[in-house]
C-alpha cells in the first residue's frame, strides 16, 4: 500500500496544477463513473495486487503474465464488438510478440505461488480492460483531470494503509527509485498513453506490454552489464516483428477514378 499510495499521490500533485490551467472541470464531472471504472481496472487494483505478487513469482514469469495483456484485450474487444479487432494477420503478429517475450525473459518460472499467479491473471484482465474504457467511454473527457482524478482516487484509498505500514526507514536507493516510478513511469506516460489509445485503439496500444520486456533486457545489458543471451537474440526481433505485424492497419482500399467522358 505504501509502494502505491507513494507512487499515485506525487504523480497527482505534479499534474493536477495543469489540470486546472486547463479548466473544463465541470466537463470532466460527467464521466465520473467510467473514470472511476478506469482507475480500478488501471491503477487502484491492479497496482497493488503487481506489487504483491511479484513477491512471490519470478520476474520471467510476471512478464509473461503481464504478456498476455495484448491478446485478453483483443478477446474482449472481439466479445464487445470494438472497431479494433483483429484480423488474421495482427492475430500472428500478436502470437509472434508474445514469442518474442518468451524468448527474451527465458522460462526460469521457478516456484508457482497459485495465489500470486490469480493476482497476475487479475492485473493482465484489469490492463486489458483499461483501454477498452478510454476508447469507449473517454475518448472525449479533458486527459489530464480523467488521469489526475485516477491517481489521486487512488492515492486517497491507500493513504490510511500508508500511514499503519509506512517503513521506518528508506534507503537512497529506494527513495530514488520510487521517485522515478512517480514522475517519470506515472504522471509523464499517462496523458501519452490516453493519446496513443485515442491513435491506434485499444488493443493496439496495450502491445506496449511486449516492448517493456525488451526494453527492461536491453537496460540490464546496457546499465547493469548483465549478459546478453541467445534467448534475448532471438527474442528482440520476434517481438519487433510482432509488434509491427499486432498494430498494423488494415489496408484501406483505393477508390476506382471515374471514368472521363468522351469528348463531343
């Protein structure tokens, strides 16, 4: 509760001064019921039970888990009837993606805590639901009070825990580290993920959870020297290629020209 309630109410602070430059306040009231669906399927829940979990399941197995998220919400979108289902060929390129994924964080899934492994496949369904919301019911709300009203909603919850179970004392590091999850991985990417649901739709944005993977390998390689195998070889074009083919537009079809008419 601490790790979340530290994580949402900087990121809200830092955001809501531009929320309320931007005003059209009362026009956000309006979607305060799909906004608060929003925050508990994106941050309120799932945040908590990620933190959690991962205490218990490797960090190769949560990926794979939190990999999924692409395909429950094309699932979804093709139960609901969204504009942003798939066709054969984004279907392969989903597959392919998760692949990669596979491939990239290896299956060292060491030992499976079946509770842990309920709280990951509830986290992957609330992700996967997230975008469905934005695009079905947001796509008009002003961005910037949906997102600072989600994680102040959120920080608010958690902020009794927070004062019960606030460590006694927290390193350099660890400050540091959580500052960073707040400002840069929180209140920065938040507004951008509204706008790239709005671009691409719902189930092509949530492909980001196939490059985060390749993204955190490639920053162990780079900063922490770790090794660069065989699996992470293989794995990085698998899941270029497959993020390339899973967001691919259809093909729109030309119009035929008229045809001219004879000259009299």
């Amino acid at each position: 509760p601490a790790l979340v309630f530290l994580r949402t109410a900087p990121a809200a602070l830092l955001l809501l001064p531009w929320a309320l430059r931007q005003g059209n306040f009362r026009t956000a009231l309006k979607y305060w019921p799909w906004v608060l669906a929003f925050t508990l399927s994106e941050t309120t829940v799932p945040w908590l039970l990620l933190a959690h979990a991962e205490q218990r399941i490797s960090s190769s197995l949560a990926g794979l888990l939190i990999a999924t998220v692409p395909l429950l919400a094309a699932v979804l979108c093709w139960l609901i009837g969204h504009d942003d289902r798939l066709d054969l060929r984004r279907v392969v390129g989903l597959v392919i993606g998760f692949g990669g994924v596979a491939a990239l964080v290896g299956l060292d899934i060491g030992h499976i805590d079946p509770w842990a492994l309920g709280e990951m496949l509830v986290v992957a369904c609330s992700y996967a639901l997230a975008p469905v919301i934005v695009s079905r019911r947001l796509s008009d709300a002003p961005t910037l009070w949906v997102v600072s009203a989600s994680l102040g909603f959120t920080a608010l919850v958690y902020a009794p825990l927070t004062l019960t179970q606030f460590p006694s004392s927290i390193s350099t590091a660890g400050a540091t580290a959580v500052a960073l999850l707040a400002l840069v991985c929180t209140a920065l990417p938040f507004p951008l993920f509204f706008a790239l649901i709005r671009e691409v739709g719902p189930t092509r944005s949530t492909v980001i959870t196939y490059v985060n993977p390749a993204v955190a390998v490639l920053a162990g390689v780079i900063v922490l020297s770790e090794p660069f195998t065989a699996g992470m070889a293989v794995g990085f074009p698998l899941v270029l290629v497959g993020s390339l083919l899973g967001t691919a537009r259809r093909p729109t079809a030309v119009p035929a020209p008229l045809p001219r008419k004879a000259d009299t």
